[in-house]
C-alpha cells in the first residue's frame, strides 16, 4: 500500500487519489505551438527519482494537492494544497 | 415528530435499510422495531441533510461555528442540528426531519449580506445517512476503513471523509450516553451496499438493525 500524506486529512492510501500527473510550466496559450502543446499534454519524461505531480484527493476532502515523489521508493518529501501552497 | 403512524401526501421514500415492522414518518418508510442488542445501525436517512460550501475561512464557519473535521450541535431554524466540518470550505448541516427547508432558510439569512459566495442544497433525498452504535462500533468500522477511528485518533465529535467498504463517507463521531456512535453519510444510492456491508462486518458482535435514533434520544 502507498500512503500520500494530505495537508488536509493526513496519511491516507493512495486509492483514494486520482494520479494528476507530472505537473509543469503550462506554455503560453497565445504564441506556443501545436508541437509545444503536444508535448506539455501527452508527452511525459518518466523519471527514476523526484517527480513534481499533482493529485486530486477525490474520496476525502476533494482538494488538488502538489506531491513531490521519489517514483522508484514512493517516499514523499512534500505535500502541498495546489490552491493555496499550504502545508 | 407527530405522524409516526400517519400518512404523509405523495410519493413515500425508502431508506438504507430494510424495515423489519415498516411505518411512514413525514413522507419516509422507516422501522419501526426497536433493538436492545449492545450494536445497533439504524437507518438515519429521513433527518434533513443541508451542504453548505464557501470560502474555506468566512461565513459558513463564522455563523456555524464549527471547523473541518469537527461537528458539533447548534441552534439552526427547525431546531438542534448536528453541523460538521466535513472539508475545508464545506459543511454538512444535519437536522430533525422534515426541517430542511427551514434549515436553509434560516442558514440564508445569516449569510445574506455578506460578500463572499456561499451556496446551500437540500441533500436530503440524495443522500443515504446510518448510525452505527456500540462499543464494538471501532471494530467493525476497523475491517472497513482504513482510518483508526479509536479515541487518540477521532474523539467524540471528530469528522473526516474516506473509503468504508469503497464507498466514499463522510463518518461523523457522535457517542450516545458514553457509547462510541457513529454516523454515515454517502451518495444515496450507495447507502443499501454500505448498510449491507456493515450488518456484514458487524455479524460476529451480533450486530442489529433498529430504529431511527435521530440526534436527540427519543422516548
Ligand atoms: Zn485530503
């Protein structure tokens, strides 16, 4: 079982999240490209260590939280409210 | 309530719970049947059921006075409601059936005025609601929910929403006379599954379906 650790609710099993995905710089709607714009949605760099992602706690207090995540041991370093930036 | 027996006009709704001696009470199908067994889950669904959501620091929590992952008894238009603090921005108003609509009512005139956005909806035939009651009440909640929900953990009027039996709940802390209590909030059409699922959990404590127990004993 993986746990993330809510700003809100506390360590909870990760079933209860939706995965958001790896969050980054959105490109600017106005001057970016199709192909910048394919790569910000679809293309994804996958790393083995720290990932920046975001997760929606759906089954508990229905928040966006920013995660950061070491994707080969699930180790969390950081949790965050996305609205907000609070811990 | 007065119509225990009575007949209410239009269409009777149904509960989370089969009733074992059926009788209607403002317009609801409830039990009539008491229990005496030492764990007890009653089906709550008829009490008025009100969400409010706002700023998560504003009126909403100024005028109801309770924080997220708490719930506490307050004095709200149709009487002595139960409001908890089920998220952050969000609360969950319970009342005495039948006072939903005065319950909004009376939440809208304390809000009105000021600048911030509040919304109020009447959940009450959308939602199911149960109260498990008796010092096993832990141990059966134990098998189906992944929060501790022993005494360090979620004390007497404690609040918090997460998976029982995979249905997303919101599970209130509301002891009876020094007896753990708890109440259970979910989508309405989920409510028989999770009742099932409880009576399930709760077979080896002997576990029995009683009848509406409300937020006040009633005699
Ligand atoms: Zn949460």
């Amino acid at each position: 079982m993986m746990l993330l650790p809510c700003p809100w609710c506390g360590p909870r099993n990760a079933t209860e999240f939706r995965y958001g995905g790896a969050t980054g710089a959105r490109p600017d709607p106005v001057s970016a490209t199709p192909q910048q714009w394919r790569e910000y949605l679809y293309t994804q760099t996958n790393p083995l260590g720290w990932s920046r992602e975001g997760w929606y706690h759906r089954a508990g207090c229905r928040r966006y939280i920013t995660v950061e995540r070491h994707t080969g041991t699930n180790e969390v370093r950081s949790a965050l409210d996305t609205a907000t930036e609070d811990g | 309530m007065s119509d225990t027996h009575g007949t209410a006009p239009g269409p009777l709704a149904r509960g989370a719970l089969e009733p074992r001696v059926a009788a209607t009470r403002s317009g609801w199908v409830v039990d009539a049947r008491r229990s005496v067994a030492d764990l007890v889950l009653s089906d709550e669904s008829p009490l008025a059921k009100v969400l409010v959501k706002g700023p998560v620091t504003g009126a909403p929590g100024s005028v109801l006075g309770t924080s997220s992952g708490r719930a506490a008894r307050t004095e709200v238009g149709g009487g002595t409601a139960l409001v908890v603090g089920s998220g952050p921005g969000e609360w969950l108003v319970v009342g005495p059936v039948g006072t939903a609509a005065a319950t909004v009512a009376a939440i809208e005139r304390t809000v009105s005025g000021r600048p911030e956005f509040v919304s109020l909806i009447d959940l009450t035939h959308g939602r199911a609601l149960m109260r498990l009651t008796g010092s096993r009440a832990p141990s059966v909640l134990a098998k189906v929910c992944a929060v501790d929900v022993e005494d360090a953990v979620v004390p007497n009027g404690g609040a918090f929403r997460s998976s029982v039996a995979t249905v997303v709940t919101d599970v209130v802390r509301d002891d009876r006379d020094g007896t753990p209590s708890f109440l259970l909030h979910c989508e309405r059409s989920t409510g028989q599954f999770l009742s099932e699922a409880l009576l399930d959990a709760g077979e080896e404590y002997g576990i029995e379906t009683t009848t509406l127990v409300g937020l006040v004993p009633e005699g």
